[in-house]
C-alpha cells in the first residue's frame, strides 16, 4: 500500500490510491456536481436573469445551498475523511476535505439559507443603487449581509478579531495582523511613483473601438494564452467575473466600453487568467479533492499575472499590436507600437477600483480592507460608511469621490456578502510578483516567448509548479516552495519601479 505521494506530484495518482481514497473522492466529485447546478444558477444571475426573476431565483438559490450544506457536513462524509485518515493522515484528500468539513459544520443550516437569500437579494438591490446613485436603498440591505457575516465570524471562530474568521476562507492561514503591514509597506513606494508619473495620455485608448472588435481580439489573444473555448466560454455582465460552472466548463464575462478599449480588452485577459487556471485542473487529472486553488489569492496570481506582468509588457505587443492594427485600422492609424504601449501602462491617481492602473491598484484595495475589517469587527456603522470611504480614500489617495456611485457603491463584493475578500486581489499582486521572478530564471527567454506569441512553456511551468498541484498547499505555502523564502512585497515593488519608475 502507498500511502505517500509519488514524485512529481502532491496528491496519489489512480494506480496508488487506496479504496478510502477512492471513496471520499467519489463522494467529493458528487459534492462538486451538485454545486455546479448552484454555480450555474449564480452564473446565470448575472448574465441573463430578466430583472423580476430575482427573488425565486434567491429563494432556489437559498434551498439548493441548503442540500449542498446537509452533504457537506453529512456523517458520512465524516467517515469517509477519517477512513482517508487511517491510511494517509499526512496526505492532501484528507487535509483539505476535513478543513472544507470542519468549515462547514460549524455554519448552521439556517444561517448558510439565510446568507444565500441575502446574497441575491443584495446583488439585485445593488444593481439598482449603482445606477441611480442611491446609497440609502442599499443600507439596510447591506446591514443585513454585515450582521449575517458578523455571524458567521462568530460560528467560524478566531483568536485575533472576527475579521480574521471570514478572511481565512478566501485566504487558508492569512490574517489581519499580516495584511496590514503589507499595505502599509507598498503605501510610500506607490505613492511615490504615482507622483514621479507624468500626465496619463490615453487618447488613442479613448477612440472608437467598436465591441464586435473587441470580442474578436479578445478571443483570439485568451485562446492563444491557453484559454481551452471548448472548455468554456465567454458572455457580457455587468461586473466581470470567471464561474468554474463544472468539469470542462469554465465561463469568462466581460463588458464593453466602445470608447476604452481597456475596459474589455484587460477585463478579458483578467478573467481568462482565472479560466486557465481552473481548467488546468480537469486538463491535468487532478482528483475532485484537490482539483481547485488553495486561496483567491493563488487565483489573483495568475489573472493579476496575465493581465499586467505578460498583458501590458512590451514584448507581449510586440506579436499582438499588429493583429490589434488589422482589427482596428481606424483606431490604430497613426499609432506606432512604442506609443501603444505607452498609453496602455500610464498610471495616476483614480476612483473606480476595476478602471484602476496596475501602480495605484493595490491603494484602492487597501481602502476597502480598512472599511471591510471596521465594519466585521464592529467599529463602524454601515450608515456612517459614504463619509468614511471619503476619509479613508482620503488618506490613501489624497482624493475623495463627488458621488457614492463613484465611492462606495462602485464594487459588487459586499453586495453578495463577500467579506475578507479584497485582500486577495493584492495578495495576488505579491504573489504574482514573486513567481514571476522564479519563472524568469527559469525561461531565461520569457520576453523572447512572448514576442513569438508562444505561451505553452509559459503554461508548462506554471503546471509543474503550481497548477497540478491544485489546493495541496497554501498560498504560503507555495510562495515558499517556489522563492524558498517568505511572503515578500520586495519583488512586486521591484516590478513597478521597473515598469513605473
């Protein structure tokens, strides 16, 4: 019996599982299917629900997270992880099942019911608040998914303060207390690049690009990158997302802005950043225990990684910007490769977070990891949240925001109760930064591959490294498997005074 992960890779292959393994791994692919009809639900909220199929769509969305939660904290399920246990205590199926259990049973029934109720009505309520500017029709709304998450906090349990609880389930292992001094250390060095920019020109961005176009290049660039289109697909929402829907189905959104091209164009490779990843998984054979990231912040390594590391860098256009010229003649006339460039990776201070340059980006995050973690752990009231955002933006930017529209209201996290999140998309920067440094010691003609529009070494390392691995390790983990040192905002610092300075 092998009770010990072959080399290469961190979790049994077929031939060396034990019949304990093959049983919680049956069950857990039974748990995935049926959340893929709740994921699909969710996907199709967001995409094609007509506005008055809000509330049923919330009331089936609110049964079906019922069941899935009966399954996940089943006795049976209990047994199986602890059969696993006899045999490999040590190993990945077990480890990762058991903390997706213990998570589980200690969130009643009625609460998970209640939060998936809340979490689409929230989105509905949003929706209408952000275009009418209206941030007191969302307040009591948004009391209502705060009180459930407080609630939550205190189920899940925490050492340090309730934030910490709610954190720890977009990011294994990360806390408060170690975000913190991670923003406060890129606070200066941003600020200080910010202020060396010179003034953003992006007229040519601002051009007439018409949204057939777009779809076009944006399709022909994610799929070249190693997005699999009969794997998934791509669909028009408000607030762009990537939903792994189910085995081989992997849904991109995008939206189009016909006079800013960045707007679909980086939105798409974002998003495809995620797709690729999650489809690594049903690629590469990995068992339904582990066939997922470990943390949003792995996830934010690689779409913040496609986006701005490979999707803004010079050699990148050097192969795309001619298709880019073929595609839009009128746009491009006059526009030479090094001006394109330039206008794509300019850099200031600015209001809506997903508009944001990759140089002030992680300031707008900071903002709401400060609101987010005041409002979890008591300290601030959701009435008083329009007036702290304008502080705190404040402080962080130097700037506050005329409208609620453009401030508060701006992001659909809260809307669907999703607090703890935010931190992960710099968590994603760092790490981000961090493997792309490994990467390039190792592809020592990283910039050459991409001039040739030659993605799969790219890919290939990112299997070896962290894609087959799935959720065998932490983001810290991996951070340190991969560097062999800690978390480190040093690199990612080093990328934007390489990009910005």
């Amino acid at each position: 019996m092998h009770t010990t992960a072959p080399s290469g890779n961190s979790w049994l292959i077929d031939d060396e599982v034990t019949d304990a393994h093959r049983a919680l791994r049956g069950h857990v692919r039974d748990l995935r299917d049926l959340g893929s009809s709740m994921a699909l639900l969710g996907w199709d909220q967001q995409t094609k629900l007509p506005p008055k199929g809000a509330a049923g769509r919330g009331r089936a969305m609110g049964l079906l997270s019922t069941v899935l939660h009966e399954r996940r904290t089943s006795p049976e399920l209990d047994a199986l992880i602890a059969a696993v246990e006899d045999v490999d205590p040590d190993g990945p199926d077990a480890r990762v099942s058991r903390r997706d259990f213990e998570l589980s049973t200690k969130l009643p029934a009625e609460h998970v019911r209640a939060s998936s109720e809340a979490s689409s009505e929230g989105y509905a309520a949003w929706q209408t608040a952000r275009e009418n500017d209206d941030f007191e029709a969302f307040a009591p709304v948004l009391e209502r998914l705060v009180t459930l998450a407080r609630e939550a906090a205190d189920h899940l349990g925490y050492e340090a303060e309730p934030y910490d609880a709610l954190h720890d389930l977009y990011e294994q292992g990360s806390r408060a207390a170690d975000v913190e001094p991670m923003f406060e250390s890129l606070r200066e060095p941003i600020n200080r690049l910010l202020d060396q920019q010179p003034e953003p020109d992006t007229s040519v961005l601002e051009r007439s690009w018409h949204a057939e176009g777009q779809e076009l290049f944006g399709r022909e660039v994610v799929a070249r990158m190693g997005f699999d289109f009969d794997a998934g697909r791509l669909d028009v929402t408000t607030h762009p997302f990537c939903s792994g829907i189910g085995q081989f189905d992997t849904r991109l959104t995008t939206r189009y802005d016909e006079h800013w091209l960045p707007c679909s164009l980086f939105g798409t490779i974002h998003e495809a950043g995620h797709g690729i990843y999650d489809q690594s998984f049903d690629r590469l054979g990995l068992p339904a225990t582990v066939a997922a990231a470990p943390g949003l912040g792995m996830h934010e390594s690689q779409s913040r990684g496609y986006e701005n590391v490979i999707g803004r860098s010079r050699p990148f256009w050097e192969f795309w910007y001619p298709r880019l010229q073929e595609v839009f003649p009128d746009a491009t006339k006059g526009v030479d490769l090094d001006a394109f460039v330039r206008q794509v990776n300019t850099a200031k201070r600015s209001f809506i977070r997903v508009e944001a340059d990759e140089l002030s980006y992680n300031l707008h995050l900071a903002v709401r990891f400060e609101l987010e973690r005041a409002l979890v752990n008591g300290d601030l009231a959701v009435r008083d949240l329009p007036e702290a955002w304008g502080d705190a933006f404040d402080r962080w930017f130097g700037l506050r925001p005329s409208s609620n529209r453009e401030g508060v209201l701006q992001d659909v996290h809260w809307s669907s109760g999703l607090f703890g999140y935010f931190p992960t998309y710099t968590l994603g920067n760092v790490y981000a930064a961090q493997f792309t440094e490994a990467a390039r010691r190792d592809i020592p003609n990283w910039d050459d591959l991409l001039r040739a529009g030659e993605f799969a070494p790219i890919v290939a390392w990112f299997d070896e490294h962290v894609y087959r691995h799935g959720s065998a390790f932490t983001g810290r983990q991996f951070v340190e498997r991969i560097t062999g040192g800690p978390v480190d905002v040093g690199p990612l610092v080093r990328y934007l005074e390489g990009r910005f300075g």
